[in-house]
C-alpha cells in the first residue's frame, strides 16, 4: 500500500502544470531585455565636437575672452527662456529640459530583444496557461510597462480592454515626448531670433554713443555677440538636442507597441508564431526575428 500511495503522490504532482522551461541556452521568459546605452556618445562626442571646432577658431584668430559678453548671453539665454515659456507652459519648458538632459543618459531596450522576450512569454503562457505568467512578475518590475501589461493577463481583462489601455498609454507617453520636443524646436527658433534683437539693441547704442569712442566697443560687442549666441544656441545645442528627443520618443513607442501586441496576442490565447508574424510586420527590416525557424527547432536538444 505504501508503495501504491507514493505512485500516486507522484503521479498527482506529474499531472499539475508546470511552468513552461525556457529553450537550453535561451533567455528566461520574464528576464528582463538589457538596456542599450548609457552615456549616449554619439550626442556627446558630436556636441564636443561643434564646441571644440568654434574654439578653435575663436583661440585661433585672438583671445577667448573677446567672445564673453554677460549682456549678450542676458539677452539670448534670458530672452530664448522667457519667450519659449510663453508659449507653452512652465510645466512644459520644465519636462522639456528633463528629457533633454534624460537624452544624454539614454537608454533604450533592443526591439529584436524585446520581441523575442515577448514570444518567450507567449510560449509559456500557451503551454501552462496566461496565470503562470504570474510567477514571473517580480522579474519584470525594471520595465513598468510590461509589467502592467503581464499584470492585466493574468488579471483576466478581455483582450479588447487590454489593447485600449495599453495603446492609450503608449498615445500619451509619445504625446508627452512630442511636446517636449515641440519645446525644444521652438527654443532653437526663438534663440536666434534673440540674437538679433541683441545686435539691433548694441547697433542702436552704438549709432547713440558714436561722440563717445570708449563706448562704441562695447556697444558693437553686443550687436555682434549675441547674433554668435543665438546661432549656436539654436543650431549647435537645442536642434540637435530636439532631434533626439524625438528619436528616443520613437524607440520607446516601438518597444511598448511590441509589448502591447504581445500582451494582446497572450490575452487572445494566439497561436505564438502568428504573434511573431504580428512582431516583425511592426519591427524595422534590420531588427526582424526568426525565432521559430532558428531557435524554437532546437529546445531540448
């Protein structure tokens, strides 16, 4: 009888779902994808270098101190600010320059990664059941969003719910981030504008003071100066720093849309190799998975 029993127990807990194991030598199904980035180089090696070519030619042809006028950065720093404000709102130039200075930092999850996480997730949610995928939460708290898209799974939400939450999400994460960088552009704008408002303001006090030659080269200073501040301002700095803005608001779109029809197909209980169709008809040709003709082939080999 003994025996008898222990044959049981076993084969009770044989016939209980297990979790789905992840193929030998493959990723975790709730590992998180590894950020690419850091210290974005491209941004700062580009504006290092705008900087060191304008140094040089200021060095070269006489004394830096010529070109450091505090009226004339007053102007153009002080003006882009008040005038870029003005148009939006405080709370808007402020997340502006959060995001900008988040650019320089940036780190981004890799699309390829991604989708290749998700087809993991759908594997094992279709072998053990969407509830199984609660075992692996605790792993996904360093991406949010994907969190709160296994979350409303294993919560039991229609599919159709989950699609309108999660597409509202990702509209309004990108509607944010395309304010900061309408921010942005608009202060690339307004800073040479600045500047030739300063070199209107120097040239009339210069026209006013020509009795007086001390005056007039500090007065031809700020006409000329602030025009160099706004046009470097504007061109070397803030449009730059705009563009990539917006790149970096494109990449994060792309990584919660692939999470978002992973999250769905999950929820609809489809077939994982429709969801990987669905994932490269959204990925860019470059980053394209195969994961059912090159990997899946080899689990438990």
């Amino acid at each position: 009888m003994a025996v008898s029993s222990d044959t049981g127990t076993r084969a009770a807990k044989a016939a209980q779902p297990q979790p789905a194991a992840a193929p030998t030598g493959a990723t975790a199904p709730g590992r998180s994808v590894r950020l690419r980035g850091g210290l974005d180089v491209a941004t700062l090696v580009g504006l290092a270098a705008a900087a060191g070519v304008i140094l040089i030619a200021i060095t070269t042809g006489g004394s830096a101190r010529a070109f450091l006028d505090p009226p004339s950065l007053l102007i153009v720093l002080g003006g882009t600010l008040a005038v870029t404000t003005a148009s939006f709102s405080l709370g808007d130039v402020a997340v502006a320059w959060k995001n900008a200075a988040a650019v320089l930092v940036h780190q981004t999850l890799d699309p390829k990664g991604v989708a290749r996480q998700v087809i993991l997730l759908a594997e094992a949610a279709r072998r053990a059941g969407p509830e199984t995928l609660r075992n692996v939460l605790p792993e996904l708290r360093g991406e949010p969003f994907l969190h709160r898209s296994v979350t409303l799974i294993t919560e039991g939400l229609p599919p159709d719910a989950i699609e309108r939450m999660l597409t509202g999400e990702v509209e309004a994460t990108a509607g944010g981030h395309g304010k900061s960088a309408g921010v942005l552009r608009r202060a690339s704008e307004v800073a040479p504008a600045m500047g030739l408002i300063g070199t209107l303001v120097g040239l009339v006090q210069m026209l006013g003071s020509l009795s007086d030659p001390s005056a007039i080269g500090p007065a031809m200073a700020l006409a000329l100066l602030t025009t160099f501040y706004g046009a470097v301002l504007g061109n070397v700095v803030l449009s730059p720093l705009a563009a990539k803005v917006e790149r970096a608001a494109e990449e994060d779109a792309l990584v919660k849309t692939l999470y978002t029809i992973g999250a769905v197909s999950i929820a609809r209980q489809e077939n994982p190799r429709r969801l990987e169709m669905l994932l490269n008809a959204v990925l860019p040709p470059g980053k394209r998975i195969q994961y059912f003709d090159r990997e899946a082939p080899r689990v438990g080999a």
